[in-house]
C-alpha cells in the first residue's frame, strides 16, 4: 500500500446533496486550486436536481474554502464542468450542459430531448463567476442529440487557443436502435480570441465519447478517449493541426480500462504525460501512469487507490500533480478527494 494523503473534499450525503459526482480541477494563473463537481440533490442518477458545486484552496491544497453552488438551473440538470485557464488574461471559462431533470441520456439520444451547452467565466481568481449563458448554436450541430463537455479541464495551446474536449451523438434514423460504436463520437471546440469558440475536429469513427486532450512535445494533440470496442482499453486519437483534424483512432494496449472516464494532463517543460484511471476491468485501482515519450509508453506508475474509484481529474502544481478523483469503501460514488503527488516519488 501506498502512504499517500487523501484529502476529502465532498462526501455524499453532506451539504444537502445525496451524491457528488464528476470532479474537474484547474490551478489559476495566482496558484488556486479550484475544484468543481455536480452536486445531485436527490440520487446518485445522472439527471434530476444537478448543480454545479466549486471548492478553492490558495495555499497548495493545504486549506480549503467551504463549498458553494455556482450554477444551479433549478430542479434540472447544470453538468459536466470542464474548466480551461487563459493564461494570458488569467480568466478562467468554465463549460456546462443542461437539460430537463425528466428526460435524461436515454431521452436525449431517442427522443432528441433539449440537451444544451452553456460558458461562465471568472477574472478573479474564481471567487465570482458570470451568469451561465447558452452557446449552444455555436458548438453544437443541428444532428447532434446527447451532448457533453469534457468531463474534466481543457487546455491552452502554446500557441494561445483553448481547446475543451467535448462528445456527442449522432441523431437516429426512423429505423435506427441506438448503439455507442455507431453514434457516440468525440470531437473538441476551440477559441483563439476569448470570444468566438467554434467547433474543431471529430474523430474519423464511432465507439468514444467522453475524452480528455494533452498537447505533445511536437505540438500535435493526443485525445484520449472513452471506448466501446470491447477491447477494454483506452482509444486515442492525434491531430497536427491544433484539433481541426483528427487521425484514425488507435488502441494503446497498455491503458486497460472498465469504459470509464479517464484524465490526462502534459507538461511539455518538464517532457511528461500524466494519464489516470481505474486501471482494471472494473471501476477501482484507480492509477496514475507516466510518460515521457509522448504517450508511446507508460513505464512509472503509482496506484492513487485501490478500493472502489472511476472519474478524476489532473492538474499540475509546481512539482506535484494533483489528482481528484471519485472514490468509496464500498462504492465509487462515496466521496470526491484530492491526492497530491510528487513526481519525485514517481
């Protein structure tokens, strides 16, 4: 067993909701750490009363402010916070999806259901945000059903655009049932100027969805992605040209994983790729791995946590990565907590 600090950070069942559950985490150009999640008020089901729920800590993780609701669409659905810094300006966008409580994933992909798209910004360092405000006619195609940001953060370029992960589903025809390998699709939206975000490439085939987006040391993108084949291990995808195109997608054998979320962050200053997930058949074991050739290999690793674990997320912090991370005694969906690793340990 591993000796590393687990900070509780939400716990089911505190703070008037019956479940917290997608974590997303962002360090800000000051060094806060800001941590968001969907607060479900009710049930640990993927719709219903869903808000977005934000904690923030100014002195490395040590100390941590009290939860507050940031986005709250009433008795529906505020999910999937994905949160990109602009590190030149120092706002912090944050993308959300919404939908009726009453008509979840299963209506959406078969009744073409209102599922939206919504963006709230910060320019102080997370302590006020904007109203939510829809942009769903700018990153959403008429023939798109189910829609998702991330989950998880997005990324600035080095060449300044921000880049969001995002997926979505193809409309069904009359005659169509639906299936993941032929409908769900990732693809990523993007901005270049802090107003106008467009959306970017798909990946060439069906069968991923939820993806996270790390840039190579090349400056080519790799997009690491939910997959459906049945091979029970990571997809992946490349583009050279700043998410506009994507390649074919390819299996790395090494990434076994239960389809579930997974997270990825690169530093290219330091020549590393960090990848998490439950690494397993099953959601636990949740494990950090990582790369210092651009995602060939996975040669250090290090288990976060063995029991019960599923979505996380990554960020880096000086010389330590931060992990959040889904995680219980007996479920996944017990407590959201922050682990922080040095990557001297690794």
């Amino acid at each position: 067993m591993n000796n590393l600090e687990r900070i509780d950070l939400f716990i089911s069942g505190e703070g008037g909701y019956n479940t917290y559950r997608i974590p997303a985490i962002l360090v800000s150009t000051r060094g806060t750490i800001l941590v968001f999640c969907e607060g479900r008020k009710h049930s640990v089901s993927d719709t219903g009363d869903i808000d977005i729920v934000l904690r923030r800590s100014t002195d490395g993780g040590k100390t941590w402010e009290d939860p507050r609701v940031i986005a709250d669409a009433g008795k529906d659905v505020f999910g999937n916070p994905a949160p990109v810094l602009d590190s030149k300006t120092g706002t912090i966008y944050l993308f959300l999806t919404w939908n009726l409580a009453e008509k979840g994933e299963k209506v959406i992909l078969e009744e073409s259901a209102p599922r939206t798209v919504w963006l709230m910004k910060s320019t102080d360092d997370g302590r006020t945000w904007s109203e939510p405000v829809e942009i769903t006619g700018y990153v959403k195609r008429e023939d798109w059903t189910w829609y998702a940001t991330g989950p998880g953060h997005g990324i600035q370029l080095r060449s300044g655009r921000l880049v969001i992960p995002c997926n979505h589903a193809v409309k069904l025809s009359p005659e169509e049932r639906f299936d993941p390998n032929g409908h769900y699709y990732s693809h990523i939206i993007y901005c270049d100027d802090g107003l106008n975000w467009f959306i970017g490439g798909t990946v060439p085939r069906g069968g991923t969805n939820e993806c996270q987006v790390a840039e190579l040391s090349d400056g080519s993108l790799y997009l690491s992605m939910r997959n459906y084949d049945g091979t029970f291990r990571r997809a992946y995808s490349i583009s050279r040209d700043n998410g506009i195109t994507w390649s074919d997608v390819k299996i790395d054998e090494t990434l076994i994983d239960p389809v579930c979320q997974a997270s990825i962050i690169s530093d290219p200053d330091k020549g590393l790729v960090a990848f998490c997930n439950p690494a397993g058949l099953k959601r636990e074991n949740l494990t950090l791995r990582v790369s210092y050739d651009d995602c060939k290999s996975w040669l250090k690793s290090i288990s976060i946590y063995r029991g019960p674990s599923a979505y996380s997320d990554l960020a880096i912090l000086g010389n330590t990565i931060l992990c959040v991370y889904e995680n219980g005694d007996n479920t996944a969906y017990e407590r959201i907590s922050l682990t922080r690793i040095d990557l001297n340990m690794i």
